[in-house]
C-alpha cells in the first residue's frame, strides 16, 4: 500500500509540473514572447489543453465568472496540494 502512495505522489507531482507549465506557456504567448502560429508551440499548448481541459472543466463551472481571468489552475494547484498533504499525512495508517 506505502507504494501505491507513493505512485499518487508522483502523478500528483507531474500533474502539478504541467499546470505549471501550461500556465508560463500561456502568460508566454498572451505577452506574444512565444506565437501559437510555430508548430512546435502549437503542438505543445493543444497537447496541454487536451490533457489539463478535463480537469479544468469541472473546476470552472463551480467557479463564478471573473471576465477574462481564469482560476481554474490555481484552484487545481491548491487541490493538488491539498491531496498531497492528506497522502503524506495517513500514510503511516496504509505501512
């Protein structure tokens, strides 16, 4: 079991590293550093909206509307951290 908690750590980590990225990706390309046009970005950002839409999806029809600002990933990373905190905490009652 103190492995299959540790897996979940894990996964949480990743998921928690492609937020993160998807987030600079998006401050990167709304201050027009990096364009959505090059094929390289455009298969990087469509690859994490594929992968981080069903996740933010939820989370944004719980949220009220804030126009054109967008919590969903931060309220992900809290989530996130929440999960992690509970994992780490009860393990000892799965070893």
């Amino acid at each position: 079991m103190g492995s299959l908690i540790l897996v979940l750590l894990f996964i949480l980590k990743i998921v928690w590293w492609i937020v993160l990225a998807h987030v600079i990706m998006s401050w990167l390309i709304n201050f027009n550093v990096l364009n959505r046009r090059q094929p390289l970005v455009s298969n990087i950002w469509y690859g994490l909206e594929r992968v981080l839409e069903p996740i933010y999806g939820p989370i944004r029809r719980v949220l009220p509307n804030m126009g054109g600002l967008d919590l969903s990933p931060l309220v992900l990373i809290v989530i996130i951290y929440a999960l992690q905190t509970i994992l780490v905490r009860n393990a000892y009652m799965f070893m």
